[in-house]
C-alpha cells in the first residue's frame, strides 16, 4: 500500500511528465527543445560528476547503447508531434510500450506474458485501436502510426537497457548522471550538424521553454526515483503512466485540440491498461 504522499508525488510526476511533452509540442521545431533539454540536463549532473564513480568498461557499452535508443526516441517522439496532437502523439507513444517491452521479453527471456499483462495488453490495444480509428476520421497524418510505435519501441528498449545498466554499474545515480550527459550532448550534436549555428540563435529564442521543459524533465525523473526508493516499482510505474491522461487533458486546455468523447476515452482505456500492466499483482 503506497503512502498518501507518495501517491500524491506520483501524480505530480505525471503531470509534470505530461507538461514538458506539452512545452516541446507547442513550438515549430520540436527538435530545437529536445536538444535544450538534453543541455539542460547534462550541465546539471555534470555539477554531480566529481561526486560520483567513473563507469567501467562494460556498464560504458551499456551508456552507448541506451543513449542510442534514447537519441531515437527523441527524433521518433519529435516526428510524431509534427504530424498530430499532443493528445492522440503521447498516449500512441506510450500505449505501444508494455506491447513492444513482453516481446522484448520474449524473445530475449523467453519469458511469457502473464494474465495479468494480458488484461493490461488487451485494454491498451483497445485504447489504441480506438484513438487511431478516430485519429484517421479527423484526417491524422497518417505516418504518425510510423513514428509512434518507433518511439514506443525505443521506450521499451531503454528501459530494459537502463535496468540492466544500473545494476551492472552498482551506482544508479553515477549511471543515471552519464548517460544523460552521453545522450544529452550527443543529440545536440546530432541537432547541430543539421542545423549549422542556427540552432544556437533558436535556442536562445526558445531559452525559457527549453529551461522549463528541462528542469519540468528533471524534476519528474527524480519523484520518480524517490519514489522507487522507498515503494514497490509496480505502484509507483503504474501511477506514473496518468501522464497519458494528464497529456491528453492538457491537449485540450492548452493546446485547444478536439474535445472528443472517444478521445478523452481512448486515453482512459489506454490508462487503465498500462495500470494493470504494471500494478497488479
């Protein structure tokens, strides 16, 4: 049983999950932030550096390959924002995750998925059948069926990688600190040579949103990791998806996106789905 103010800090985490999401789908070129926010990110767990133990070898081959499938999700999460709302982008994003992380688990494991992750899969692929079907009623780009599984399958991929990483390091906040500096520069990097020196001029443009959405990014991540100190990981992942519901709200009160029944309901499903995914016993 969570404590009231764990549960109350997770659903803070959503929100705030939810609402950098939401500072990256409201400029242009949804690159320029994510790319500020690496930035962002990097120079603060560089202020931890001196502090913390230097990777081996291994847990470094670990670092190259999340920060790879992190570097993938950003440009999947970036397309996907250009062709349709933040509320039919997220909740397609995540709602393909727990699909992508049992096969993952299958064919690398061998592991099956329990009745329990049935139930969840079976209300997620509801929910996502229902928001596409609409989506292409309201004339979706269609390639945002392209993007938002490739970005769920990158979730999945790090997540699995960054568990591993962790462990094998012994330090989680010393992996934690690399890797965001490894995946923050090297996007950046990647940004840059696409955009020349006028990244730097967008970037300053965009300075507070960048700094929001990084500080908004940090400080989501470590409720998180708070709350996984001190509670079972399946209540506290689970509390953490009502993003997908905050995302979905926020769509409609800020972004003025389509207040549609089967919407808002999709969204639910897809909720409730990777609730009991990840909660249930």
């Amino acid at each position: 049983m969570l404590e009231p103010s764990t549960v109350i800090l997770m659903l803070l985490a959503g929100i705030l999950h939810a609402s950098w999401h939401s500072l990256v789908k409201s400029v242009s070129d949804q690159l320029v932030v994510l790319a500020g926010m690496g930035l962002v990110a990097s120079a603060i767990f560089a202020c931890m550096l001196p502090f913390l133990p230097f990777p081996s070898a291994p847990v470094w081959v670990v670092i190259a390959g999340s920060a790879c499938l992190h570097i993938g999700y950003k440009f999947a999460l970036a397309r996907a924002y250009a062709l349709g709302d933040l509320g039919q982008a997220f909740p397609l994003a995540r709602g393909f995750v727990p699909l992508f992380s049992v096969a993952l688990a299958f064919i690398f494991l061998g592991q099956l998925p329990s009745s329990r992750q049935m139930a969840g899969i079976a209300a997620v692929s509801l929910g996502l059948i229902w928001l596409a079907i609409q989506s292409i009623r309201g004339g979706v780009d269609r390639r945002i069926f392209l993007a938002t599984p490739l970005a769920g399958l990158a979730v999945a991929g790090y997540a699995v990688a960054d568990s591993y990483g962790t462990r094998l390091a012994g330090d989680w906040l010393a992996f934690a600190a690399w890797l965001n500096i490894t995946d923050g520069l090297l996007f950046a990097g990647i940004v840059y040579l696409t955009r020349g020196q006028r990244l730097l001029g967008e970037l300053h443009a965009q300075r507070g949103r960048v700094l929001a959405s990084g500080l908004l990014g940090i400080l989501s991540i470590s409720v998180v990791l708070w709350a996984l100190s001190r509670s079972a990981v399946g209540p506290v992942s689970a509390l953490r998806e009502s993003s997908v519901l905050f995302a979905t709200i926020i769509g409609v009160a800020v972004h003025r996106e389509a207040a549609t029944v089967h919407r808002l309901c999709a969204a639910a499903c897809i909720v409730l789905g990777l609730v009991t995914f990840t909660a249930l016993p």
